[in-house]
C-alpha cells in the first residue's frame, strides 16, 4: 500500500509573492506606475469568481491595479470583442484575462483575435497557442505554466515518461498537452468520447486530469506509483472540489496535488507574473 506525497503549494506560493513583490518594484521603477490587470467575467460561474476574487487579492498585495469588468450572461459577443480590443490597445493596461467559461454564443475565437499577444497573459488568443504548437516562444495558459513549475519544484522527471492527460478544453488539456511534449514527454490525450479510459489513465507515469467532473479519477484508474495532478475545479456545495477522488488516489499514486491547496493557489500568480513581464 503507497501513500503519496501531498504537495503542498504554500511554500512555493511564498516564493512567487516574494519574486513577484521584487519584479512589481521594478516594473513601478521602469514604467513610473503601478502594472494593471484586466479581467472579464461573464455571467455567474461560481469556480470563476473564486478564482477571480483570488486574482484581485493578490494584485492588491503586491501593489498591482487589477480591474474587473463583470457582464450578465446575455451580453454580445461584439460589446466583449470591442471591449477586448480597447484595453489590448491601452497604453496603461499591461495584462488581460478572460476568464472562462464563456457562455456558447460568445466564440473564444472571435473575442481573442484582437487581443495582442503580449497582453494575453492567460495565453488564449490564437497567436499564443499558435506559438505553443510550434515551440516558439509564448505566454502559455496559466495551468500548463504551473503544472511545469510543480513537476520541477518536486523534482519529477518529464522526459521520456508517458504523460495520460484527461480533457482536451484550450485553457486546460490542450496546452498541458503540448508543454508536456515539449519537455519531451510522451503524450496521450483523453476525453469524453474516450473508450475504456481507465484502462489508459492506468498505463500513465504522469497524469493530469482537467475536465470539471468532480471525482472522475478513483485509485483503481492510476498505476501505482504515478504522479498524478488535479487540475480541475468545481464548486459543490459551497465547496471548491477537483477532478480526483484524493482518498483513494493518494493510497496508489507516488505524488498528488490537491483541491483546493495544489495548483490553483499557484495559477493566479502566474497571471501576474506574466503581466509584469509582458511590456518588457
């Protein structure tokens, strides 16, 4: 019988605030002002505005303007367009988020494409994740960003391991995906429409799970020893939960990252500091 080693993001998120406090100084130094942040919201998803109100704390802390444009679910794809085009355009925003989801009748597509892509510190529009495919040089989503930074702050070898990936969304599988292999993993992507998924998530050294289906990943689906990554979120009750049933899991895995404590506490950090390093 295996435990796993629980990782816990507290430190690491001491050392980002830390290194962040220090490049928004300089940031305030070069530019004369404070970096400002940007975030959309549309409607009323719960795991949205969590992780929303964790942004603007943050920002707070470290001295950062973070702005927050909330819109009812109905708005039109043309009013969130514009206004995406106007802050990328701002001389004095350096950052903005979209967050997601989006309600079906407004198209990722179509609101990023006006974004530049210096200012896409969430890396959504199609010129970062063009630059992702390619390995070219990019701001990636804020997940696949810290799944890369938990995997060498543990120690864990990529390359070479066989890297089982569960959702495919653009913010989440998609991008994981792709910087995993740039870390020259082997990579296999899992869906919905997946057959015998357990039996795939089972042959996995790495897995990282991103669907939103709170406890879709029991111990009898990982091999033991895996490393295993929760990156999902959603709110049940009141309770910010992830993809993976962490009792069971943690008796096979050899590491487990935790929800809420893994790496949702690390991703709004990257946000910021990717907006610090954007106008440079």
């Amino acid at each position: 019988m295996m435990s796993a080693t629980i990782f816990d993001s507290r430190p690491l998120a001491a050392r980002m605030m830390a290194e962040l406090q220090q490049e928004a100084a300089e940031f305030r130094k070069q530019h004369r002002r404070s970096a400002r942040l940007a975030q959309i919201l549309i409607g009323r998803d719960p795991a949205a505005e969590v992780y929303s109100r964790q942004l603007v704390r943050s920002c707070r802390r470290l001295g950062l303007s973070c702005v927050t444009l909330a819109y009812p679910f109905e708005v039109d794809e043309e009013e969130i367009r514009s206004e995406v085009a106007m802050l990328s355009e701002a001389p004095t925003t350096d950052g903005i988020v979209l967050l997601l989801p989006l309600p079906e009748h407004i198209r990722q597509r179509v609101v990023t494409e006006v974004l530049r892509p210096e200012k896409d510190v969430d890396g959504l529009g199609p010129r970062n994740a063009g630059n992702l495919l390619l390995g070219f040089p990019s701001f990636i989503p804020s997940t696949a960003a810290v799944v890369l930074t938990v995997l060498r702050e543990a120690g864990i070898r990529v390359a070479g391991q066989h890297a089982v990936i569960v959702g495919r969304s653009n913010i989440g599988g998609k991008p994981i995906a792709l910087a995993l292999m740039r870390e020259d993993a082997t990579v296999t992507i899992c869906h919905s429409h997946t057959r015998n998924l357990a039996e795939i998530t089972r042959s996995a050294d790495i897995l990282v799970v991103s669907t939103g289906r709170p406890g879709l990943i029991t111990g009898e689906m990982v091999k033991p020893g895996a490393v295993v990554l929760d990156a999902g979120i959603t709110t049940v009750d009141g309770k910010v939960v992830g993809d993976v049933d962490r009792e069971s899991v943690a008796r096979v895995a050899s590491f487990l990252t935790p929800v809420p404590g893994g790496l949702g506490p690390l991703t709004h950090l990257m946000l910021i500091r990717h907006t610090l390093l954007g106008p440079q």
